[in-house]
C-alpha cells in the first residue's frame, strides 16, 4: 500500500509538476520582463534623438524623426506578429525576444539611410536628394535586410519546432521592417528636411523660427557674399568652412569620420598592423576552434524559471535527494496502445519487451509492471491461480482476464495502477503503460543514447502496433538527438544563401568569397564562445546562431558595398577602403552601440534564458564589429581584388573632407 502511495505521488508530482509549471514559470518570466521592452525603445528614442540630431536648437533637433521611427519598427513588429498569426504560425514565449533584436535592425537602417541623404547636395530638391541617397544607399539596405529574411526563412524550416517558429516569426518582421523603412520613413525624413528648410520648429512644426541663423544659408547666398564681399573666395570660403566645423549641426558624426578617415584607418593599414591584425585574428580562430571542440549539449529546464520561485527551490531539493527528472537517474514509461491484453501471447510479448528493456545499459529496476503486479496477485487468488493461469504463468483464459483485473483493482494495495491503465466504453484496455527507469546518464549524449537504445528495443517486438518509450524528460531530449545535425545545416544552408544574395548584389565573386570567408569565421567563433562563457547547444543557443549569419552580413557588407561603389579612378586598394570607411564607418558603428542599447536591459531579465540571449548577442555584436571594422579592411586592401571597372556614371561619389563640412553645415 505505501508503494502505490508513494508511487502515485511521484507520478503526480515529479512528472505533473514540472511539466505544467514550466509553462507557466515561462509565462512568469515573460510578463515580468515585458518592463524591458518598453525601457529598450525608450533608450532607443534617446539614442536616436541624439545619434539623429544636430544639436539642441529649435531648428536642428530630430526629435519627431527619431519618434516616427520608432514607431515604423514598432509597426513592423506588430504586423510581422499579426500576419504570422493570421498564417496560424504558433506563438511561443520565446517570441517575445524579438522586439529587442528587430529594433537594433530597424534602427540600424534608420542611421544608414539618415547618413547618406545627409551627404547628398544640397542645393538639389528635397525629392531629389532622397532619390540620390536611396540610389546610393538603397541597394545596401535592401542587401542586408534580405540577407536578415533569408537566413531567418531558412531557420523556420528547421525541425526543431522552438526554432522554427521564432526563425518564423523574425524573417516576417525583418522583411516588413525593410518595406517599411525604404517607404515610409523615407517619406518621414522627407517631410522633415521640408520642415528644416522652412525653418520650422521640430515637434511644433506649425510655428516658424524667424531668427536668421549661419545654418539657414545656402550654397547660392553664400557664393553672393563671397562675390559682393571682396574679399577672396579662397578664404571667406575656408572661413565658412571653420565656422561650419565649429558649429557644426552633425558634430559628432563629423569628428567620427574625420578620426576613420584620418587617422584610424589609415594606421589600420599599415603593413605592421595589418600583419599583427591578420595574426591576432587567426589566434582567436584558434582559440574558438578549440572552445568548438569543448561545447556541450545541455538543456537545462531551470533555467525556464524565475530567478525565484517555488519550481526552481522544487527541482533543487529534488536534485539534492537524487529524484532530479532530468538528473543521473530519471523514470520513463512504455506505452501500449490497441493491444488483446486477454491474449497470453501478448502477455508474453510484453514481458519479453520488458525483460530486454530492463537489461539495456543504461535501463534498470525497478519496474513499475501492472502486468507483473497482475499475474503475481492471479498466482495466490485461488480464484484464478488453478484454472486461468497456463504453464509459463501468463493469463490464458481471455473469458475471465477482465473479471480478474476488476478484482486485481480493486484491491487497495494494486489500485494505484488505474493511472496505468485507460479503458474504452466497453471496458476493455485502450492503453497501458509500464514504468522503468534509466541510470547512469548524467550527460546529454548518454540520455539520448539511453533513449534511443530503448526506442530500438522497441521497434524490435513482435506487437503490432508497435509500443514506444515516453516520459516529460525526453521532450528536452529529444531536440538533442537532431539538434548537431541541424545547427550544421542551417548554417551552411545561410551561407549558400547569404553567396548567393551577395552575388547579386555586389556583382564580384571575389568579394563575395572574402565576405562567405569572414561570415564563417565569425561564426567559429560565437560557436566557440559559448563554451567561454559556460553556456551550452541547445535550441537556445541555436536560434542565435542562425539569426547570426544574417545579422553579422549587416556589419561586414556595407564596408564591402561601399568599397566597390567607389570612384573607378581610384585603383588603389588602401585608398577606396579609406573612403569606405569615411563613408559608412559611423553608420556602421551606430549601428553597433544601437544594437548593444537594444538587448542591454537582457542583461537585467529576471530568468536565465534571457540572459542566454543577451550573452549570445553580446558575443555576436563584439565579433561582428571587430571583423567588420577591423579585419574587412585589413583584408580589402590585402587580397588583390580587381575593383569594378564601369559603374553607374552618375554615382555620387564619396565626398572629400571641405564638401564634406560644407555640406553638413548647409543641409542643416
């Protein structure tokens, strides 16, 4: 009696608990870090505010701008999530993450297109500086953000059903976070540079500042002053130049470039650095290399749990004592389904399926065996123990079999196997189950191989249908068993698709396999990081990585992309990779701390997976900055790539140092 007591209180305990509190500690964790979520896109607006502005002046703020364009990300969060509903994709907790990486990429785009118009000349219509600058950095942006799509698209046809659906779920808000960037707030940076133009004020676009300012001027009035003054064009202009840089309404930026154009990347090429750089880089592909050979596959269901709460002190008490579910020693179950359980010769075949089972490797005794338990009790009921029983012990007279198992029930020291048994509306059994334990598992390779090792002895019974082992661990298990396999394929299937993107976008193979080469190098390394910093592969880990592929495409393919739109002059390596730089570096660098600002509150969430999360993406903003801004032009100037030869020839080229200023003075 105190065993089927005890045995129904593991049951409804150890197994019911964690399976159903998991679920709702997940839920738990969601809603308590949703305040993260609306302290990210308040930091982003900040950022943007000040990232997007020219200064604190009634006419040079970029405070509606930065505003709408949150809101876009916002709205392409919010339709991605209601189409994929629409579509019946499932919703998962692990959707809700998605908000902290799609405003880093929408913002992202945000900078790169605000940038360029920025460099654009001024004295063309607004319309027509919009044009110049989408055909400058349009094709950029549309790279990426399908780069972003594809490999996110590849991942939801993963097998993994958590990865599917997040991979789902990011591939739709990228693709309409990039419809809705080159639209509508392209139409927004519009609407604003026609407000500064009037000389309206930013968030009261209604009332005009009427004060005369340096920054009002244009190219004609001050080519009148320079012509009406007497004094020489050379100077009054190298005085505006000055001015402009002292007040200059894109300071930040500005000084940004100047420090990439002048001085780091230049000493960034020197041919000691670019020795020490490729020496160092292949240093830390080696180190990662090794941390690749070190990784383990671990899922560990705590860390779906608060920080706090009554499941994780459950499971830790419950690992104390050596009952841990998921521990060395775990309790499984074979399900029988459909079966004529009056027939001896399925007793028989049960038993056989039982006794092969119990002396697998890593299967043991005890054995929870209403079957066993039955034919023991048959055997001292003299009801049944003389004429009911054949020679071997099994139940041979199917007339009496239900009769007996009513008995059986219904004596309080076998009761407890009703929770082993389902019968159909005409009494007889629909479903059992025999329980067992696995032992000595204590890594992930030896559960999954004490799981399949089970599920190969099933196969290998005589019953029809066949039975199958189950219990709430092998849920976890079970991603492991594809888990490798998958993450390989998804990353190479990126690649491929990420070449083939690439190709036809930036129209040279050559550049298209350094790009393939630093993309794959990049991912050595995340992959190695995660033993650095304790973590695991599992279908956490797994999502990051494929969402790195497309995401680390952005930091590296804009330097690329600009490096081939270059002046066809310019033959020298060193020199369209000074430009590059010049050019797209702070973008690119914006993009990084918008990013980082982006998942930074992870940092604070109040569970372990989300903290995964923010580690794995803190890894992939680090490698991807350091590979995009310090060894993609090491390498540009490196390996003899012939340039383009004929582009188009009206392409805006890269502006040198006074436009430069003059420009962003004006334009403002």
């Amino acid at each position: 009696r105190i065993r089927g007591i005890m045995d129904t209180i593991y049951s409804r305990i150890l197994h019911a608990l964690p399976h159903f509190a998991s679920n709702h500690f997940l839920k738990r964790v969601v809603s308590l870090d949703m305040p993260l979520i609306s302290l990210t896109y308040m930091l982003m607006g900040v950022l943007c505010m000040v990232m997007l502005g020219n200064g604190c002046g009634p006419g040079q703020s970029k405070i509606f701008l930065s505003l709408l364009g949150i809101y876009t990300v916002m709205l392409s969060t919010a339709a991605a999530y209601g189409l994929c509903m629409f579509m019946q994709v499932p919703y998962t907790q692990l959707q809700t993450i998605l908000p902290f990486i799609l405003v880093g990429i929408g913002v992202d785009d945000m900078f790169i297109i605000t940038q360029t118009f920025r460099d654009m000349d001024v004295t063309l219509p607004i319309e027509e500086r919009v044009a110049q600058a989408m055909k400058r950095c349009g094709m950029s942006v549309m790279y990426t953000s399908v780069t972003d799509t594809v490999a996110f698209a590849l991942g939801s046809a993963s097998s993994i059903p958590a990865v599917s659906y997040f991979c789902s779920y990011a591939a739709t808000s990228c693709f309409i976070d990039f419809l809705l960037q080159v639209t509508m707030f392209v139409s927004f940076l519009a609407l604003d540079a026609r407000r500064q133009n009037a000389n309206r004020y930013d968030c009261c676009c209604c009332f005009v500042n009427k004060s005369l300012n340096h920054q009002a001027i244009g190219i004609k009035e001050m080519t009148a002053v320079v012509a009406v003054s007497g004094q020489p064009s050379s100077e009054l202009l190298d005085a505006s130049i000055a001015e402009a840089d002292t007040r200059a309404p894109s300071q930040r930026e500005g000084k940004l470039r100047t420090f990439l154009r002048d001085t780091y990347t230049p000493f960034l090429l020197k041919p000691v650095v670019k020795a020490l750089v490729c020496a160092l880089f292949l240093v830390l592909a080696g180190v990662n290399i090794y941390g690749v050979t070190q990784v383990q596959e671990e899922f560990k269901v705590i860390d779906l749990t608060p920080d706090e709460s009554y499941l994780r002190d459950f499971m830790d008490v419950e690992a104390k004592y050596g009952m841990d579910a998921f521990g060395e020693y775990f309790e499984t179950r074979l399900y029988f389904k459909s079966l004529d359980y009056t027939s001896a010769s399925v007793q028989s075949k049960i038993a056989g399926l039982q006794d092969n089972a119990e002396s697998l490797k890593r299967t043991t005794t005890p054995v929870v065996s209403w079957l066993d338990d039955f034919l023991a009790w048959a055997a001292h009921d003299s009801r049944f123990n003389t004429t009911c029983l054949n020679e071997d012990g099994f139940f041979s007279d199917s007339n009496q079999f239900y009769d007996a198992l009513g008995y059986f029930l219904a004596d309080v020291s076998y009761s407890h196997h009703y929770q082993n048994l389902r019968f159909n509306d005409d009494g007889e059994i629909s479903t059992s189950r025999i329980g067992l334990w696995h032992k000595k598992v204590g890594t992930t390779e030896e559960k999954v191989a004490a799981m399949l090792e089970l599920r190969e002895e099933c196969e290998r019974t005589n019953l029809s249908p066949k039975p199958f082992p189950y219990t709430f661990a092998y849920v976890f298990i079970e991603q492991f068993v594809i888990i490798y396999w998958e993450l390989v394929l998804n990353l190479v299937l990126s690649l491929a698709a990420c070449a083939v993107v690439s190709l036809f976008v930036l129209h040279h193979p050559g550049v298209v396999v350094l790009l393939i080469v630093i993309v794959s190098l990049i991912d050595v390394d995340l992959l190695g990081s995660i033993y650095f910093w304790g973590l695991d592969i599992n279908s956490i880990t797994t999502i990051d990585l494929v969402m790195a592929v497309g995401l680390v495409v952005d930091y590296v393919a804009h330097i690329m992309h600009f490096y081939l739109h270059q002046d066809p002059a310019l033959t020298n390596r060193d020199t369209r990779v000074i430009n590059a730089m010049a050019e797209v570096g702070p973008s690119v660098l914006s993009g990084c701390l918008t990013t980082f600002i982006g998942i930074l509150p992870l940092m604070f969430a109040k569970s372990e997976i989300f903290r995964v999360f923010f580690k794995m993406f803190f890894n992939i903003i680090v490698y991807a900055t350091v590979h995009g801004l310090v060894l993609t032009p090491v390498l540009l100037s490196v390996v003899p790539l012939t340039p383009p030869v004929v582009l188009l020839a009206d392409e805006p080229w890269a502006l040198n140092a006074n436009s430069e200023y003059l420009c962003a003075a004006v334009c403002n």
